[in-house]
C-alpha cells in the first residue's frame, strides 16, 4: 500500500485528500468522506483498509487541514461548513483523482457528516456510480429525488441524530420516487463504525457492514 497526497483546486482556495493506492489494484476506487471530526487518523486507517481490499481511496478533506479535539469543536465546524462548499471539494476531488488515476467513475462513502454529504453528492455531482453513506442527514426530497445511482444507507436502530424516524422518510421517498436505495439498519448506536470509539463500536455490526459494502463496490463500480 502507497499513501500519498492529492492536491486539490477548490472555489474556495487549495485542499488536499488523503490517497491509499493498494499493491494489487482491482481498479476502482472510492471517494471517502470524513466526519464531524475531520480527516483523522481514523479516516486515513479506513482509506488503508479499502486499499487493503484492492480499491484507490481518495479521502478529500473538507476542513483544510483542522481536526477537531472535541465534540464542541467538531460541532462548529460542521456547522461552519456550508454544503455548497463541502460539495465544490468533493467535485473537485472527484475530477483531480480522474485525472490523476485515469478512472472514469467513483464510488463514494462517509461517516456521520461525511454520510450526510455522501449521500447529498450522489444525489448532485457526476462521476459517481454507487454510494454507501453510513447514518448522515437525509437531503431534502427535491435533491433526494435526483438520485439514480444505486445506494445503500447504513443505519443504527439506537441512533439519536438519524434516529429510526428519519430513516422512515428515506425509506417513504425510496418508494414514492422508485429510488435504488437499500436500506440496512442494525442494532447499533450512531458511529458504530468508529473503532476508536469504545463506548458506541460495534465490531459485529461494523464487521458485516464492511463485508457488505466492499462487495456493493466490487459489483457496482
């Protein structure tokens, strides 16, 4: 595996992304977006795991360079971040690892902030072919209602911020609007996917969800 660092033109000034190039390529490739916390030590360790499964990961980092060191911190930047802007850098990440990588088409993933804008992209940017956003914020259904790629949304059944409620809008407009969304719910507290996080991991339910989307990817990408 090969790290190396992307640099990215965006409308609002340079950024980089973090980029795992696996030994043996299976030629596709994934966009990884980051949580409230940003691109993280985590982040960077699940872009390894992909490459570690035979994808590039291209890990955009839509903070500029901070990491938060506590909830409050992240909170604010989250909130500081406008989606137009964390949008722009994905697009724009998406289009420098094309060309960087020579791959016409991505899949797309995140976490908490990063599934809220995976899903959001998906629905909005091109040069997307699959998505896999873990418990983020569900668009609006005038945006939900553009998505044509197929999608799977992970979800926790004891999540307090995309709670089970939220999840059921989802779900309504999947079939209202015949959307390819699968929706995957486990018995899980939000974040169960962050490893460095005793008191919400769930090794069971993160572990099949690996399994789950890395071979959504293979078929997909």
């Amino acid at each position: 595996m090969i790290d190396q660092i992307l640099t990215i033109a965006t409308a609002n000034g340079t950024t980089t992304a973090y980029v795992t190039l696996p030994d043996k390529s299976n030629g596709k490739a994934v966009i990884l977006i980051h949580e409230w916390w940003g691109l993280n030590a985590h982040i960077k360790d699940i872009a390894g795991r992909y490459a570690d499964e035979g994808f590039i990961a291209i890990a955009p980092d839509l903070y500029r360079g901070k990491v938060a060191t506590d909830s409050a911190e992240a909170s604010w930047m989250m909130g500081a971040l406008a989606v137009e802007d964390g949008l722009d850098t994905i697009s724009n990440a998406i289009a420098a690892a094309s060309a960087k990588f020579a791959i016409p088409h991505f899949g797309i993933s995140g976490y908490c902030m990063g599934g809220t804008f995976a899903l959001r992209a998906a629905c909005e940017l091109e040069g997307l072919s699959a998505a896999a956003p873990f418990y983020g914020d569900i668009p609006e259904e005038d945006i939900l209602k553009k998505l044509t790629v197929p999608t799977i949304f992970v979800s926790g059944t004891r999540d307090a911020w995309i709670n089970p409620e939220k999840v059921a809008t989802l779900e309504d407009a999947t079939e209202r609007f015949e959307l390819p969304v699968t929706s995957v719910k486990y018995d899980a507290d939000h974040a169960f996917f962050n490893d460095t996080r005793p008191e919400v991991y769930d090794a069971t339910a993160a572990g099949d969800a690996w399994a789950l989307i890395t071979g959504f990817f293979r078929d997909k990408l």
